[in-house]
C-alpha cells in the first residue's frame, strides 16, 4: 500500500521540527546543463526526491514528492495505469530519459500525464540519471539555508519587537510581515496584515475559539478562503491566530516563537502568584497548602531548546533545569512542544505530586525509547500489583548482567515490537548492530527473547528502572 504522499506545498516532517523546503520544477527546467524539457501535465510542482526505476509499479517505494526517472520500461504496457498509480502515491513528477528504450516519449504516455495532472519531463541522452538527482540534491540545500536564514532573521525580529515599548502590537505586526500574511489576537481582537475574506475570518475564528477554550488542543490548523490557518493556545484562554496564502517550511518555527514571546506578555496570571506559591511550599512543607487544587501535570523534558521558552509554552514557571533535563510543573495539560521530548504524568492532586513526577520519569523514557515527541502516563496495568520496592529488586537482579548500551537496545527493541529495522532507526545504528546486541542480551540473561513469556517479563524489568 503507497504511502501518505506528502504536502505538496512543502512536504512531510517530524512534528515541531523545520520542514525541508521544496525543489520547484521550474528551477530544474531553467537549468541548461541538464537540458530538460516539460512535455504535458502541469508546469509547476514541488520536487522533495528523486527516484529511478523501471518497474511496472514503483508507487508502494514512494513517500511523495518524488520525481521518477524512468528510460520507459516500466509505463511501457499501460501509461495510463502507470501514470494514474504515480499520480495516488503522491509522485511530484515524471521524467522520461529516451534514447535507452525509445527514441521519444510515447504519445500515449503524454496523453496520461496530461489526464492525470501529473508533470511529464524529457530527459535528454546526454544527461546522466545521476546528473537531475545531483542537481535536487544541491538545490535543496540552497532552499534549507535560505529558509533557515529567513527564520533565524524573523526570530531576532520578534525578539527585538518584543522589547518595544508597546510589545504585543508591535510583535503581531512583525509576525504577520514575517509570515507575508495576517495575524490575529484572541480574545480582544487585535489584528495585523492585510484584512482577510469572510470565509478565512470565519474559519480562524473558529480555530482560535477551539484553541483557546479549556480542555482544547495546545495548536489547530485548517484551511479555507484561499488561506493556511493555524492557531496556537497562549496562557489563560487566550490564543495566536495566522493566515497565509502560501506556507513555507519554517512559519510553524516563527509562529511557535511569537506564541511564547505573546504568552510572557499577555499571561493573566502573573509570574509573582507562582513565586508565592513556591515560597509556601519552602515555609510549609505542604503543596496541597501552596498550591490550588489542580489537577496538575508532572513533565519530564529532554532537548536543546531554552527551558524557560518551554514552561512559558507550557503555562507555568515552576521549573527546574538539571543537567540532562528539565522538570516542570503546571496545570495546563502539556502538548507536544518544538526541540523537545516530554514525559507527561496523569493528572494529579496537590498531595500525589512525588508519585506524578515518578511517572513523568517513566513516560520520557519511554518517548526516548520509542522516538516520539510525548509519552503520557499510562495505567500500569498488572505492573501495578507489585510493590515497586520488589520490582525494583527483581529488575535488578535479572538484568545486572546488561551494560546501559545493551539495556537501551533491549528496551528499544521491545518498544518496536522486535523489528531489527525500525529499532536500529530509532537508536541511530546499523541493524546488524542490533542483532547483535540482543544475540548478547540472550547469552547474557540466559534467555530467548523470542519466548513471549521472557519478552513480557524483560519489558516488566526494564519499565521499572
């Protein structure tokens, strides 16, 4: 089954992390040494790859965005079918290479493509496969730096409108010119950029009153009038509405950053009512006397961003920074947040704060684990009916013989369900590599880990470290 083709604005990425921005086939027709030449199918496209392949059906090896290079053998039976299979997988184009197999590219071939919406390119004798996948290669790099070099400069310019004497105005007008679209303010009103068409309006309005109610999502996106929408929850109810008519890779990066910059300047509840309550809690002892009722989140967070940026983004200041992480505390439930990973509790009262910091602990590592921006708390299940003093000591015990690089592969390994694969993926080695750490697990505990009975009991030790 072909994979979710990508955005063809931008593409697909990991959540909160800057998006590579896209190939145009225009750049890739004005290059003259490539010698390319549009045949059918639309003019303009977004190129994110590029894949060679003669076979009949190529699309199940598709992400999207890719630009085929084929020498006709494999859409030489049926084009139409082959040209339509293309166009479900989400492929950006095709690029015929003749002289190989035909002498030039089959009429029916064209036909199709111009059916099926899907760009047709020749590619001429002269120039190599190697050469167009070369040039992708080299053109993306120039679109990421500039697109990094457009963020980096929208971000001081937030950061210096932020500084002003009239803060929050002045940072919506610096967003909206920095994203080359409008922004909005809810509740209250304020507005920047050029005014937007009723059914944009109407949509944002929508999105930023989800966003902003209690219990909503921390971010909503749509689109509608012609426009991209975004919205982004900011503290006491409030929210960051954006609209654009194009969507580049790194507005998401911006957008993030004038949310948490507008949430230290709009917050409702000053920063003094959170050091009143920390210094009850240093007089008292007692956190059901410092602090209200709640519920409140424990999180846990590992990653390279400015910790005082994430607790304004997660509506709190209690924090506290440690090397290796970062701890915090508040009563807004936690979402995903860009350059982190978090561990989130249950939610908890007061007085179960140690027990909802030990479960923030095990929610990160298991989002280390598994690679994933956010684990939540989860029921522990029979896991539950140990003592925790007893588990800990059986855990122990069962796996002393594993050094932390073993244990970190068993624990991956089990987390991806015993794929060699997609554990060598998320640990960042080669799969033979895994292998051959579990082969050593096996002779080192003296069990199969192929017996569901010894996976079950080795996932039970390592979830209690």
């Amino acid at each position: 089954m072909p994979a979710a083709p990508r955005d063809p604005e931008y593409g697909n990425g990991p959540a909160g992390e800057p998006l590579t921005p896209p190939v145009l086939l225009a750049s890739l027709l004005a290059d003259r040494e490539l010698g390319l030449r549009h045949l059918a199918g639309p003019a303009a496209a977004g190129v994110h790859g590029v894949h060679a392949s003669e076979m009949p059906d190529p699309s199940p090896y598709l992400l999207g965005g890719e630009l085929l290079l084929t020498a006709g053998a494999g859409p030489a039976e049926d084009p139409d079918g082959y040209v339509a299979r293309l166009a479900g997988a989400g492929a950006a184009a095709l690029g015929f290479g003749v002289a190989p197999v035909h002498e030039e590219v089959p009429a029916a071939l064209a036909e199709a493509c111009a059916r099926h919406g899907l760009p047709l390119l020749e590619v001429p004798p002269r120039t190599p496969f190697s050469a167009v996948a070369r040039a992708v290669g080299r053109l993306t790099a120039e679109a990421r730096t500039r697109e990094l070099r457009r963020t980096t400069e929208a971000q001081q310019a937030l950061a210096a409108a932020a500084a002003r004497p009239d803060p929050v105005p002045a940072v919506l007008a610096r967003l909206a010119a920095s994203l080359g679209g409008s922004v909005a303010l809810w509740p209250g009103g304020r507005t920047a950029g050029p005014e937007l068409p009723a059914p944009a309006r109407e949509a944002l309005s929508a999105l930023l009153a989800r966003v902003g109610r209690e219990g909503g999502p921390a971010t909503a996106t749509d689109r509608a009038g012609g426009h991209h929408l975004a919205a982004y929850a900011l503290a006491g109810r409030a929210a960051l509405g954006t609209a654009t008519p194009a969507r580049a890779p790194g507005d998401h990066t911006v957008a993030s950053v004038a949310a948490v910059l507008l949430t230290l300047l709009t917050a409702e509840r000053p920063a003094g009512a959170e050091a009143a309550a920390l210094t009850r809690l240093l007089l008292d002892g007692d956190p059901a006397a410092a602090l209200t009722a709640g519920p409140w989140y424990a999180v846990h967070a590992r990653g390279s961003g400015d910790p005082q940026a994430l607790a304004a983004a997660l509506g709190t200041v209690l924090l506290d920074p440690h090397e290796g992480g970062v701890r915090l505390l508040t009563d807004r439930e936690p979402g995903a947040q860009p350059g982190w990973r978090l561990g989130v509790s249950a939610p908890a009262a007061p007085d179960a704060l140690a027990a909802a910091d030990a479960q923030a602990g095990r929610a990160l590592q298991r989002a280390e684990a598994a690679r994933t921006p956010l684990a939540r708390h989860a029921d522990a299940g029979f896991a539950g009916l140990v003592g925790r003093a007893e588990a800990r000591a059986h855990a122990e015990a069962l796996l002393d013989p594993l050094s932390p690089a073993l244990r970190e592969t068993l624990r991956a390994w089990l987390a991806h369900h015993g794929s060699w694969d997609r554990t060598a993926a998320a640990l960042g080695i080669h799969r033979n590599t895994v292998r051959q750490r579990v082969a050593r697990c096996a002779v080192l505990l003296e069990r199969d880990p192929d017996d569901p009975d010894v996976r079950m009991e080795l996932w039970f030790a390592l979830r209690q470290e």
